[in-house]
C-alpha cells in the first residue's frame, strides 16, 4: 500500500474524534486483503518443520579462497578484512574477539 508522506498528519484531537465504528471498518479492510502467490506451476510449498529426508540438494561448494581465513572460535569463513588478531597461530574474527 503506497503511503503519502506529504499529507497532514492527524493530531491527537482528530485520533479521539475517529469513533469505534470507523476504527473496526478499517481494520476489517486492512485485514481483507488479497494473498498473491508468486508461485511457478510446478513449484510446491512446504511448511516449516517439514520432513525433507528424502531431499537432496544440490550447490556448489567453494574452496577457501586466497583472501580468506578460517576462524578459530566460531570455524567460519571470513573475508581477511575481518581478521582481528592472530592468537598461538590461530586466526580470529572480529565478532570472536569482541
């Protein structure tokens, strides 16, 4: 829903003058709103919590590259822009070491 950020806004005097049956009318649109589905045809939605043993997924995992280091503590993948010290040989995060 586009918003108007230009238009007046509404002072407490205008808030307490909306009567309760104005109020319930516009929740009851908000609330009648259409659902799109952005689906492909052949495409199914599973809900959270959903049994996926039978899954296999299929992405291409890269190697560590040149400018990148394996932290210590929490064992991920970081660009080297994140590597705050160097402990016993070990490398550090920033997040880590905070």
């Amino acid at each position: 829903m586009a918003t108007d950020y230009d238009s007046p806004r509404k002072t407490d005097d205008d808030l307490s003058e909306d009567s309760l049956q104005e109020l319930q009318a516009r929740r009851a649109d908000k609330s009648t709103g259409v659902i799109d589905e952005d689906l492909d045809a052949g495409e199914v939605t599973e809900l959270p919590g959903a049994d996926l043993s039978n899954e296999e997924l299929s992405l291409r995992v890269l190697p560590r590259q040149a400018d990148e280091f394996t932290c210590a503590r929490c064992f991920l993948v970081h660009h080297r822009s994140q590597l705050a010290e160097e402990r016993n040989g070990q490398l550090i995060c920033r997040e880590c070491a905070a």
